[in-house]
C-alpha cells in the first residue's frame, strides 16, 4: 500500500515538472521579442552648461578722450582697419570754429578776388594795348629823326610799363591772400587730426565693445586646465564701450576675436559622457541661439569626477557673434555613431566575460560575439553580425540552443 502512494505521488510530481516546463517554456516563446539588426547610426544628445572661450586681444585708450565707434559691433576687420577714435573735445571745439571762419573769409575772398581779377584784367588788356601804341609811335619818331616825339613816346612807355607792373602786383597779392588763407585752413585740419586719436585693428578679426575682463584669462588653453567646478564657477564681468563717453588713457576699449574657430568647456554628466571622447565628431547646438548648429570636435574629454561629471573641451569649427558677447550658455552636444547595425541596447549580453548577442537561426537561439561601435541609452550600433540577422531583444528570456516556438 505504501509501494503505490510513493509511486503515484512520484508520477504526479513528474507530470507537474512537465508541465510547468512546457508551460514556461510556451510564456518565454510567447514573450520573447525578436527585431532585424539594420544598418544605420545612433545619435547621442546631452545638453550640458558651458562657458564659451575665443582667441581674444584686447585694445586700449593710449590717451584720454570722447570715444567715436567706427566699426560695428561683431563686424570683421583687416589688420590697421581703423575700430575707434578717441576726441579730445576742446582741441576739437577750438579747431571747428577756427576751420567755420577761415571758410568764411575763404568764401568772401574768393567773392572778392573774382570780381577784383577782373577788373585788374580788364585794365591790363587796357594798359597792352596803350603800351603797344606808344611802342609803335616810339618806332616811328626814331626812324623820322624826331627827337622831341621820340622823348614823348619814351616817356609814355615807361609811364605804361609801370601801370602794367602795378597791375601784376595787385593781382599776385589777391592771388597770395588766398594762399595764405589755404595755407592757414591747412594748418587748422593738421591740428583737428591731432585731437582725434584713432586706434586700428592690431590684427584680423570680429570686433566686439562687450568687454567681460576674462579675454586674456579665458583661453583656450586655460579651459583643458579647468575642471567641473572651476567652469561653473566662470563669473564674467559685464562692461560696454558706448559712444560719446570718456574714458581715461589705459581703459579697455575693444577686443578683437580671431578666427573663426571656438572653444566650450562643458559640464557634462558622465553618465551621459560614454560617446564623448577625444577626438569624437560633434554637433553643437545652441538652444539660447535660436538653436543654431555647428560642427566640432572633442579635444579632450575629461574624466569623472566625485560629483558624478567631468569637463569636457570642444572646438567649434564656426562663429556666430553671440559667442562675442555671451560667455555662459546651455549646449547641446549630439556625438553621431559611425555606421554599423542598431539594435537595442537590451540586447547586449555578456558571456563569458564576452559581450554579445542572442540571434535566432532557423528558430534557434545561438550567441555571436560583436563588437559595439556606439550608441545611446536605447540602441546600439554593433559589428560582429550580418544586416538582416534576427536578434532577441530580450534575452533574459531564453536560452542558447533552445528553439523560439
């Protein structure tokens, strides 16, 4: 009797393990998802704060003055392109109305002087032609042997010769007043240009009067030595160079950008950070520049830190001329895959100390080992497997060998 209650509990215990196998067996085929691997490339987004470094040379006042803008703020000059004057107010004051009275008597004197010539020419053209008569009767009482006309004739002449000498003078002094007048507007305009002091471009590049006091510390070699907190704790200063303030001999005046090439220092999550490395391609985005975009490369890429983050170094290959007034802003860093398959990053499993995938031939589970080129939280990018190749998606589902039902 107790023969067959073993017995039939034993055939009991091995129908329920039966079925309960079949039974997950069926739930893990019923759940197990499988996707095609196809080629393609992932994009990484973090959005990060950053502090933006230029290659900046700031320009000073050499003497003190009213400033004049002569270039526009963000605009591109050459090397010894005029950027600013700088007026001294009273010199020019002085000068201005010095230069209003000379034009003034330049205007009436020339008036004058026309009017003058004309007359002096006109009676010059009156003395010739007496001059000429005399000579011809000068002439004729010579070759008569007439001694009292010939005296009459000589006197006449020499009597025309000096009005004629007069007139010239006359006309030579209205001609030297004016050129004494010219000579002294002349000396007045040198003197104008030295109250006007004007200071070039010392070299290529955008031209910005937004001055924060970190252009000569805040380069781009100074953000590889910068770790997370040193960049989040940049404090810019907020100046502007107006026109017609004064500013004394040795203040900022402009700072020049060159090149067209920039650099961020961002503060990036290193969770966020795993396709962030030196030498990565990358798209920068800027949200607070009306999400402008341009292409640039990781120069180094920093390490985790205690916090959790780590500093990373971007170039930027462009400019916008938001870079020259703004230094703090919010980047988003997108890193692109290189080409390979994608496949969900859940897919991934790690085998003996071998990282792959579960793929299904011919309703079979078998691992392959692939390589992970890149990718994001959601998707991979692998090689390792041919495109089209069945993967399972969730692995911990099944098991290698066994059939997908």
């Amino acid at each position: 009797m107790v023969r067959v209650r073993w017995g039939w509990w034993l055939a009991v215990g091995l129908g329920l393990w039966l079925a309960l196998g079949w039974g997950r067996g069926l739930v893990a085929g019923m759940l197990t998802r499988v996707v095609i691997a196809n080629p393609g490339r992932v994009e990484t987004a973090t959005v990060a704060p950053a502090v933006i470094s230029l290659r900046e040379r700031v320009s000073v006042a050499p003497v003190s003055g009213v400033v004049r803008l002569v270039a526009e703020e963000g605009q591109r000059v050459r090397t010894g392109a005029p950027v600013v004057e700088l007026v001294n107010l009273a010199v020019q004051r002085e000068v201005e109305a010095r230069l209003a009275e000379l034009d003034e008597r330049i205007a009436a004197y020339r008036q004058r002087e026309a009017r003058e010539t004309e007359a002096i020419r006109e009676q010059l053209e009156a003395v010739g032609e007496r001059l000429a008569r005399a000579l011809d009767a000068l002439r004729r009482a010579a070759a008569a042997g007439d001694h009292r006309s010939m005296a009459e004739a000589r006197d006449q002449v020499e009597a025309e010769a000096r009005s004629r000498q007069t007139l010239v003078e006359q006309l030579q002094s209205l001609e030297g007043g004016l050129e004494a007048l010219l000579e002294a507007r002349a000396a007045a305009e040198v003197k104008l240009q030295g109250a006007i002091y004007q200071i070039p471009a010392a070299g290529p590049g955008h031209v910005s009067y937004a001055l924060d006091g970190l252009e000569s510390r805040l380069t781009p070699e100074a953000l590889r030595a910068m770790d997370t907190r040193a960049l989040l704790a940049v404090n810019p200063g907020n100046h502007r160079v107006i026109a017609g303030e004064r500013v004394e001999a040795g203040t900022p005046l402009f700072k020049l950008a060159e090149g067209d090439l920039a650099y961020l220092g961002a503060v990036v999550p290193a969770s966020e950070a795993a396709a962030i490395v030196d030498g990565a391609a990358v798209t920068v985005r800027f949200p607070e520049f009306r999400d402008q975009e341009l292409p640039g490369r990781v120069v180094q890429a920093g390490v985790r830190e205690k916090t959790g983050y780590q500093a990373v170094v971007v170039q930027v290959n462009g400019f916008l001329r938001e870079f020259l007034r703004v230094r703090r802003t919010r980047v988003e860093l997108v890193v692109t895959s290189p080409d390979g398959l994608v496949v969900p990053r859940s897919s991934l499993v790690t085998r003996d100390g071998q990282l792959g995938l579960y793929i299904v031939r011919e309703t079979i589970v078998t691992f392959r080992p692939v390589t992970v080129l890149g990718g994001n939280a959601r998707e991979a990018v692998v090689e390792g497997i041919a495109p089209g190749t069945q993967v399972v998606a969730n692995p911990w589902l099944v098991r290698e060998g066994r059939p997908i039902r």
